[in-house]
C-alpha cells in the first residue's frame, strides 16, 4: 500500500513537470534501466561465481543495486536548465541505474573492473578513480559508467550503468559520511570535516595493510 501512494506521488510529481511526456513511455523506460541493473549484476555474479571456482576466491563481498528516483532524476535534468522530456533524460542522466560492488581488498576492485570491462558487450563510457586520487572531503571508490545492450521485443538497447566499485573499509566510510550529512542538512562544519578526512586516511592505511597481509598469505600458500 505503502509503495504505491508513494509511486502515485512521484508520478504525479512527473505529470506536473511536464505533459508531453507519457507516463507509459517514462515506466518503459525505467524498465529498461532496470534490465540494464540485472544484466551487469548477472555478469558480475558469474565473474564472481567462476573466480570461486577456479580459484577458491570470491573477490566481490557483495552487490547492491538501485534506480535513481523520479525527483532526483528531474532535479538533475532541471539542474542542467533542460525541459524535462524522456530524450533529455536519455541524453543526460547516465546514472539512472546503479550498481555498488563492494570487494573484500583494493586490488580485487581493479580485478573486477578488468573482467567486467574484457566483455564484448560491455562499453566504458566513463572512468573515474577515486581510490588512486581522493575527492577532497575523503571519498574513495572506483566509478564506471558502462554501456550494456538490453534485448526487448523490437531489438537491442544500449543502456548506460553506474558502477561503483569500493573495498567494505571505503564503503563503511561513504554510507556513515553520507548520512552524516543528511543529518546536518548537506553541510558538515569545518572540524566534523577535518576529522571525516582522518577517517579516511585510516580507512585508506587499514585497505593498504590488509592487502599486504593477504598478500603476504597468498604468497606462503602457494610456495612449494
């Protein structure tokens, strides 16, 4: 009951920002963007499932997944000073669908991203790497947009996936450091800040020991 009067919300929300856009093309659309969700976390879970096979090693902790809401998607369209209209959104909201690996060390997250990416139908459409160089406030992850073809009825269609790809140490820092500013109304005061980026050099030296340590096991493991 609860999810409908809120999808009712939202879609009433989509009509008031524009009547020339047709809430079944809009639902379609959001159905491919889900398609596009399953393919790439399909792909991922068999990479995973066959490093476990091969190797007796899962490098993905776990997955989660998500479709940007109907407000966040006409806010960023409105944000770019753009009529809200299902081509604009096409054309410039590439993180409708989302997807967040979260990896056991830090190399595991290049070794997913290499897997992922050697796929014929998969297209890197952007790359940024926040683990190698750190967002000022702290922030490290891995960020793919990624191009995958969905195959409906009247042929393929290339639809674009955030990938967010962090160790379990990063991903820890990220959530508490987001809710940290919805508390504080997206403003966090100077010394919270200063004391977040402390945190994430921490968090950076333990993914770095931790590396170091299973690496240093690996290596007695697979001595004669």
């Amino acid at each position: 009951m609860n999810e409908n009067i809120a999808m009712s919300s939202e879609m009433q929300l989509l009509l008031e920002d524009s009547l020339e856009m047709s809430i079944r093309d809009f639902l379609n659309q959001m159905m491919t963007y889900n398609s596009g969700i399953r393919e790439i976390r399909t792909k991922l879970e068999i990479l995973d499932e066959e490093f476990q096979t091969k190797y007796s090693y899962n490098p993905i902790h776990h997955i989660e997944s998500r479709l940007k809401s109907i407000k966040s998607i006409i806010d960023k369209v409105k944000e770019k000073k753009l009529e809200v209209t299902l081509e604009n959104i096409k054309a410039n909201v590439t993180d409708i669908a989302g997807i967040r690996v979260i990896c056991n060390y830090i190399d595991d997250i290049y070794k997913v991203e290499s897997m992922l990416l050697s796929q014929s139908d998969v297209t890197l459409i952007r790359r940024r790497d926040y683990i190698k160089t750190p967002k000022a406030s702290g922030y490290q992850s891995l960020h793919l947009i990624v191009e995958v073809p969905v195959f409906l009825s009247d042929g393929a269609v290339p639809i674009p996936v955030e990938i967010q790809i962090r160790t379990i140490a990063m991903d820890f820092w990220a959530s508490l450091e987001h809710k940290l500013k919805y508390k504080s109304d997206n403003e966090v005061a100077e010394d919270l800040r200063y004391r977040l980026k402390i945190c994430a050099k921490a968090i950076q030296e333990l993914d770095t020991e931790m590396q170091n340590i299973n690496n240093i096991i690996a290596d007695r493991n697979s001595s004669p």
